[in-house]
C-alpha cells in the first residue's frame, strides 16, 4: 500500500464546538453510528497504519486542533506516529489558495515510514530532523461570480424579510435582524458576494447565502465551492452536510500530487 489516507471524526477540536467540555466523552454520528469517545479516534487511526504499514500515511483535522490545550493531542499524535515508525509533519492548509473556492483551513499530518523517509531527510532547525517535502500553494483565487447561478431553493417568510433589509457591504443577517427587532441574532447567516471566495462551507443549508438573490445556495454551487462532481450520488443525504463535512478532493489531490511527486515516485 503506497496510501493511507484518513479523516478521524474532529468536531469535538472544532473553534466552534464545545472543545474542552466534549473531550473524553461518547458522541453520536449523525449517520447513526453507535456512540464513542471521538478525540480518540485519531489513535485508532495511526493503530491501524502501525498494522498496514502503508508507505506514506496523511490525516486530516480541523484548524482547532492546533489550538490550547489541543496541543498536547498533537504532541501525543507525533509520538504515536513515531512509535508506528513514521516520521511526521503537520501542515495548516488554505483550500482557497490550492484551486478550490472556499476559505477552508485544515491540518495536514503527513508521515512516512521510516525506512524510506531516511532518503528525504533535511535539519529543519537544532532540534527536528523531518523529510522535506514542500506543501506550499499559491493558486489563483475562484471567486463565486464564476459558478453563481440562483437557483437554490427560496427563503421563507421570515428570512426574506431580512434579506430585504440588508446593505451592501452586511457580513451576515445581523444588521437587518437587529433593524427589524432590535435584538441581536443570526449572526451564523453569512453573505457571499459574486467577488468573494467563499467563507467556510458548513453542514447548515442556512450559514453561507447569496447576497444578489434571496435563495439558499444550489446543490450546482455546493458542489463547485467544494470541488465535488456535478453528478455526485450524496445517497439521499443534504448536498450541504456532506460537503460541509467533508475535505474538498481537490485539496486531497494538491496533497496527494505533492507526495507522488516529492517522495513515492523518486523510491
């Protein structure tokens, strides 16, 4: 196996979940898998690379990860990783900056087994010995004006409202909401405009709207903002939670030329 490639369940590092207060504790997908502690899971993961012994091994995570006291999970990753006998590197990645048009940052571990990385070994300061590989993008920006087409489903009653409240220039519906109440709210409502990239796609239908038009993003645009084919079968699932959960194959694919290139075709 030259590839093993992983995403371990990361909501519970996610900046916008609970962190801390979740840690340790069993959740539930909401696919319907039974419960489970989910910050262990990266662990399991790098258990069964120790068993595959795969060439090179990649895994995914939120930027959270990186943050607080998450840290000593990727002090432990490194050791895991280690004692599974690979070298590792992490990288925090932009997928607006490798081809895709959505702001979306994710860490990167990336690892090869030691037997081979030996060939690509470089100092990287007094301490680190790693094998290099160079995970820099710069690819031009994708803004949503090249892919819009308004034809999303429609607001209701209440979100046309605000819609018809805004200014431009509205990060979100919480100008119009406090105009129209005088409270604060829908905040998570955010504006995408024709000469923007896309903020971070999320799981809710409702967290990334079109500022030209009072509809919900079509199942067309979902799949272009996270680089998914037109014609993919989400199974019956919404476009917007798999997507919004899922690292852009794009961004999987810069990664995985890198590697090709870099490491697996001069072994």
């Amino acid at each position: 196996m030259d590839i093993l490639d992983g995403s371990p369940p990361c909501s519970t590092f996610s900046i916008a979940g609970n962190r801390e207060k979740d840690w340790g504790k069993e959740k539930k997908f909401r696919e319907g898998q039974s419960a489970q502690v989910l910050d262990t899971l990266f662990f399991d993961f790098i258990a069964l690379a120790k068993v595959l012994q795969p060439k090179v091994v990649v895994a995914e995570n939120v930027k959270g990860l990186l943050m607080g006291s998450a840290i000593d999970y990727v002090r432990r990753i490194y050791k895991d990783f280690d004692n599974a006998g690979y070298y590792c590197q992490h990288f925090l990645l932009d997928a607006s900056k490798m081809g895709v048009p959505q702001i979306r940052n994710r860490v990167f571990f990336v690892c090869i087994r030691h037997d081979l990385g030996v060939h690509f070994l470089k100092i990287s300061d007094l301490f680190n010995v790693e094998p290099y590989i160079n995970m820099d993008f710069n690819e031009p920006k994708i803004f949503y004006g090249g892919f819009a087409d308004y034809m999303g489903k429609p607001y209701g009653k209440r979100m046309k409202e605000m819609f018809d409240n805004r200014k431009e220039g509205d990060i979100d519906m919480s100008a119009a909401y406090l105009k129209l109440t005088g409270k604060r709210g829908f905040f998570n409502q955010n504006y995408l405009y024709e000469d923007k990239v896309c903020n971070t796609l999320t799981a809710h239908v409702d967290s990334t709207i079109p500022f030209k038009s009072p509809v919900y993003l079509s199942t067309s645009e979902v799949c272009n903002i996270s680089t998914f084919p037109q014609d993919y079968n989400f199974c019956g699932l919404s476009p917007h939670y798999i997507c919004g959960m899922s690292v852009p194959p794009v961004m999987m694919a810069q990664i995985a030329t890198r590697i090709y290139e870099q490491w697996l075709s001069k072994l």
